[in-house]
C-alpha cells in the first residue's frame, strides 16, 4: 500500500459567513502528481493555504507523512474552555508557522511569481539554500562556517545546472522571460530539498510551447528528486497529461476524483467545470 504524504481529513475554512472550502478530504501518495481542479473560486489556492499554514483552518487535519501539521477541532477548544483548561492539552489545536511547515518538507510556488525580482537567479536560489542551513546568529554574524556557506554555494550551481538554469546564474531574477522566471520558482522551492512540491497554477501565463515544455519540466523533476508534486491547473491538456489523480471542488466541496479519465467522463465535472474557458484563480 502507497505511503500516504499528504493527507487532509474534513478541512473546512471558514470566512465569516462565507466556507471557502467544505469538509474537505484527501490524500497524495508517495511518488504520484496529483491536480486538484475546479472553477474560479472553488476554493482551491484556500485548501493549499490550510496546508502551508498561512491559514488556519476552521475545522480539520493535516499531515505531512503522518504527522499533524495543522489541527483544529473547535469541539476541543470549547472542551478546553469549560474545563479550564490549555486546549493544547487536548491535541486538537495544532498550528505550524509557514517556516516550520517548509523545514518539514512542503515548498510551494505561487500563482503570481514571487521572485526577489532585483535578485540574481543564483542568490534567489542560495536564499532558499539557507533554510536548511545549520548555522546560528553568531556563526552567520561572524562568518564562523565558511565551510557550509561554500557548500551551499556549490549546491546552488549545482541545482542550477541540473534545471538549465546555470547561463542565467548573473542574471537578474526579473529580466528572465516568464517561462524561464516559471522554472527558477520551481528551482528555489527545490532548495529547501523538499518531500511535497505544491504547484499553484505553474501554467498561468504560459503559451502552448511554454505550457509543454512545463509539463515536461514538471515530470522530469518528479522523476529526478524523487518527489510527490500535488497542484493546482486551469490548463487541462496539461492536467490530463501528466496527473495520476484529480480532485475537482466546485463552491468548495468536493464533487469529484478519480484518474484523468474518470474525471474527464464525470456528468458533474462537465457541468460544473470542464469547458470553462481558462481564466486565472482569485
């Protein structure tokens, strides 16, 4: 049985009156690419920020390879509450910061790019080399470990080399053309030498050669760094290309998953999605 790296058990988040995303559960095993699809506003960049911590979910559990990274049942808190007691003696309320959730192997790019713009392609990737670095305070402020800072330094050139990135090491992160700014995202979230790579919409703005060469990309880096990669695509020749399971959410439930073709074939999907000309998430 295929090892489970990320799982979300009844992942409901709630803004005031509005449920972005509604009991929602799911799993991506060891290995697999995974796309979760759905309309504009379905609720899905919402369920990627319950997992990378920059929400916290109204209800609902996450793992990272069996282990909760984020937790909340609001029965425990209330428990707590009316015993008088600390909710976290209760394991229900579980709330890593966005860092620790990347130290503990979930890297993330975004629909938006988010490069240090002004940055070299090398140092944007050297700044991610850093989250795993073993220095403190004093030894950074102080230059105390050479011998670490030249190591990453050489994993740096050697992660470039490895994504064809090497040529624009001295080049400045903005001036890459919007394909090549795609892949150094990509490249940075590899720094942090992760288990789980979320993808949010890598295709946006790309033209149909882009979007190819992406998916290849995408497969290649799975295959190369033996990686689970779930994301989030509008573009469904791409989804249906290179994903071995889908999710669809639709008003933030979940209406559908299967294989790409069971999906493709779902009356439910095809009335509530496919066909949809492809527009950015909000």
């Amino acid at each position: 049985m295929a090892e489970n790296v990320l799982r979300l058990e009844n992942i409901t988040m709630q803004f005031g009156g509005v449920v972005a995303v509604n009991d929602l559960s799911l799993h991506v095993d060891q290995g697999e690419i995974v796309a979760l699809i759905g309309p504009n506003g379905a609720g899905k960049t919402t369920a990627f920020n319950c997992v990378t911590g920059v929400y916290e979910p109204t209800n609902g559990r996450v793992s990272l390879l069996g282990e909760t990274i984020v937790e909340n049942h609001p029965q425990g808190k209330m428990k707590a509450q009316y015993l008088g007691s600390d909710p976290d003696k209760f394991k229900e309320v579980v709330t890593l910061s966005p860092d620790v959730i990347t130290h503990k192997g979930i890297a993330r790019t975004f629909q938006n790019i988010r490069l240090f713009g002004a940055l070299t392609v090398f140092d944007n990737v050297l700044i991610a080399k850093h989250m795993r670095a073993k220095q403190n305070f004093l030894s950074a402020t102080f230059r105390l470990n050479r011998a670490e800072e030249r190591r990453m330094r050489e994993e740096t050139t050697a992660l470039l080399a490895e994504q064809d990135l090497l040529q624009y090491r001295d080049e400045v992160a903005s001036s890459l053309p919007y394909g090549l700014q795609r892949r150094l995202e990509i490249a940075r979230a590899l720094a942090t030498a992760p288990k789980l790579l979320l993808l949010d919409e890598p295709a946006a703005g790309m033209n149909p050669q882009e979007t190819q060469e992406l998916t290849d990309f995408i497969r290649s880096v799975r295959d190369r760094y033996g990686l689970t990669i779930f994301m989030i695509e509008h573009h469904m020749d791409l989804v249906m290309r290179i994903s071995e399971r889908i999710y669809v959410l639709d008003f933030g439930r979940l209406i559908a998953k299967g294989t790409p073709e069971q999906v493709q074939n779902d009356p439910r999907v095809i009335e509530a999605y496919l066909g949809v000309a492809d527009d950015a998430e909000n």
